[in-house]
C-alpha cells in the first residue's frame, strides 16, 4: 500500500463529517500510543505550556532517580531513553520555548546527577550535544527571553 500525501490527506477529510471524523481520531487513537499522547497534549495541554512543561519535568526527575548506577552503561541507556522520552515531548508542543526549556533542565539533570558525567566521555558527549542544541533553539527566541535564559546557564553553570 502506498501512503498519501498530507495534502491528499487534507483534500479528502474535508469531505468527512464530524462524525466520521470522530471515528477516525478514535481509531488513529486506538492505533499506537504515540497518537493517544499527540491527541492527549493537544486536547488538555496545549492551552497551558507552563503546566505541560511542569509536568514533564517532574516526569524526567522521576525517571532520573530511577536510573541504574552500578556502571556508566546502565547509566547511558538510561539517559538515552530519557532523552528520546523528552525530544518526543518536544515533538508534540513545536515550540522553541519549551525545547529550550525542557533541553536546559535536562542538562541540569544530567550535569548534577551522581556518579559525575565527566568520568564518561559519552555521557559528557550527550550533554554537550543537548546544550548546542538548546542554545541554537535559544536564537529563534525574543532577545528578552535569550537574556534570562542565558543568566540560568551562568547561574547553574551549565557552560
């Protein structure tokens, strides 16, 4: 089977009515649980950035304590999947503020976490790969923006 382009997607739910519509989100819903979370932010959390970021931070401090720390492997896939677990989050909202934020409390996580990255050169990687991305999603924002959060890289010593 061929996939459809999103502008012959577009074309044919115009056609739709609201009830086969509805049908379809139910069954695009049922389908993976990537669409149920998308569906999720954008019914209940798109209209509060600030308690969707909360709770995603509260989510990745969750899953930091809960990482393996009987060796740097453990600790990398753990990483790993929390960041994979973030991008995702991110994905969903498509706002440079909240990648900037999420990707700096990340970093913050990863910098004050216990055994020290710096005793793992892949996991110093990983970090130093987050902060050139949040720093470049940071230029696409308002100057005043850039300014406060530059003044958190400084005061956390995130540098």
């Amino acid at each position: 089977m061929k996939t459809a382009t999103i502008k012959i997607l577009k074309d044919e739910l115009k056609h739709q009515s609201s009830d086969e519509l509805l049908e379809l989100c139910l069954k695009l819903v049922r389908f993976k649980k990537e669409n149920k979370e998308l569906l999720t932010y954008l019914l209940f959390e798109a209209s509060n950035e600030d308690r969707y970021i909360e709770s995603i931070k509260l989510e990745v401090d969750e899953l930091f304590n809960e990482i393996n720390t009987k060796s740097f492997f453990y600790i990398r896939k753990s990483v790993r999947k929390i960041l994979s677990t973030l991008k995702k989050y991110i994905r969903y909202s498509k706002k440079k503020n909240t990648e900037v934020e999420l990707l700096l409390y990340f970093c913050l996580k990863l910098k004050q976490f216990t055994p020290s990255i710096l005793k793992s050169p892949r996991l110093q990687n990983i970090y130093d790969t987050q902060m050139r991305m949040a720093k470049k999603a940071m230029e696409n924002l308002h100057e005043d923006l850039q300014y406060d959060y530059n003044m958190f890289i400084e005061d956390q010593d995130l540098i």
